[in-house]
C-alpha cells in the first residue's frame, strides 16, 4: 500500500499522505493531512486504506506508536517527507 501512495504521488504530481494510526494496525492514503480528502482504491472505487492481518484474516495486536497517528508524505516526485 505504501508503494502504491508513492505511485499515486508520482502519477498526479502532488502531496500524498500515509498516516498510519496510533495502534499500528490501520493505514490511510489520503491528499490531505487529517485524510478528510482519501485516495480511492483503483480497483474496488473505495477509500484506500488497510487494517494489518494475519493470513487468516485475524487483526494483529495493538501497538502504540509515538507521535500518534504517525504521519509521512510522498511529494510528486517520489520523495518521502515528513
């Protein structure tokens, strides 16, 4: 997912955001900081966001992560930014 945030970035030059949130099981591809605009996944129409599990499908365990959610950007080069 994170590859394809960068791919989006890429395509349509501009600022996309990964925010992955402060339990470390879900993240969002978004156009915007507080993902109030998301990237849309190009194969269902859907946001595009994951929750991590296992190969059966069971959520992993909470972890928290500092600072809560965990924010990065891909510029429409490419590059990763904070």
């Amino acid at each position: 997912m994170i590859k394809l945030a960068q791919k989006v970035a890429i395509a349509q030059r501009r600022l996309v955001y990964v925010v992955i949130n402060n339990t470390g099981t879900g993240v969002q591809v978004c156009y915007a900081a507080d993902c109030s605009s998301t990237v849309t996944d190009p194969t269902t129409g859907a946001a595009l966001n994951a929750t991590a599990q296992d190969s059966r499908g069971v959520a992993f365990q909470a972890t928290t992560l500092a600072p809560a959610p965990l924010t990065f950007t891909f510029d429409g080069l490419g590059q990763i930014g904070r």
